[in-house]
C-alpha cells in the first residue's frame, strides 16, 4: 500500500514536550548467529506491544533502519516518565534479561540506546513532498505557512 504523499512544506506544532529515543544493535560477529538473532527477535514482540498500547504507554511513532550489521529504531515518547516505566515493564524487563543472561560481555552483538528530552519550543521540522515521517507522524502535521517559513520562524513560533 502506498503512503499517502503531503505535496509542498510541512512541520509539526512545537508545543509540547516529547522524548526521542534512539535504540539499536550492531552485529560484531556476523557468524555468531546464535548470539545477534535472539537479540534482533526480542525487538517485534515489543513493538507491537508498543502499537496496540500507544496511549496507555505514552508512546507516539517510531521509524526504523535496518544496515549490513547495524539495526536503528528512532522512537517518539510523550515523556521520559513514559519511556522509563515502559523499560521496567514486564515484556522489557524479560528481554533485558535474557539479554543479560545469554549475552552480557559477549562481543558478537553490541546493542545502544540514546535518549534526548526535547522541550517544547526548542526543535523544528520541515518536510517536503513526504508522506507522514519521523515528528510529523508523532506530532501535530501542519502545512507551512508565511510566519512559518524558515526554521527561525519555527522554533519562535512557541
């Protein structure tokens, strides 16, 4: 199914707070199979908790990007509370452990997360000719408008 494509400039409204977090793995040892799968496949059966919960969770998208040895899921969060209680909920707190168990300082797959606090007012968007994406599937979608035109503009907005 094709995505539905927004033709001209879009951004988001910038007046709310929102969490971006950036989870992922690296594959050090492609033939360590063993190690690096159980790692990819604990990922699908948490995000698809994420989706049918979204409300409840406080989690709002998320875009992913797959590499030669790389995995990357950029994900949007109404808050770092929202985020922190997700991380000791059952169904991560088990993948954790069995990350812990099975892994640990085993070098065949390394895995990362960053989390920024984004405060409102203090991040832009622009999109052209994109179908919904990153903060513009998360947030609020507007077209931009005279007293939006630059990135200036939108970050003053607030």
């Amino acid at each position: 199914m094709a995505k539905h494509i927004f033709t001209g400039r879009y951004t988001t409204e910038n007046n709310e707070d929102v969490v971006v977090f950036i989870i992922g793995m690296r594959i050090n040892k492609r033939l360590a199979v063993n190690k690096w799968l159980p790692v990819f496949n604990a990922m699908p059966g948490m995000i698809k908790e994420l989706y049918m919960n979204k409300e409840a969770l406080g989690f709002l998208s998320m875009e992913s990007y797959f590499g030669l040895r790389t995995t990357v899921m950029i994900q949007y969060w109404r808050s770092t509370e929202d985020l922190l209680s997700y991380a000791n909920g059952e169904k991560h707190l088990a993948a954790w452990k069995n990350f812990n168990k099975k892994i640990g300082n085993n070098d065949a797959v390394g895995i990362y997360h960053e989390t920024y606090n984004l405060k409102k007012g203090n991040y832009e968007t622009v999109y052209g000719n994109m179908p919904l994406y990153g903060l513009g599937k998360a947030m609020k979608h507007v077209p931009i408008t005279a007293e939006r035109n630059s990135a200036r503009k939108r970050l003053a907005k607030n």
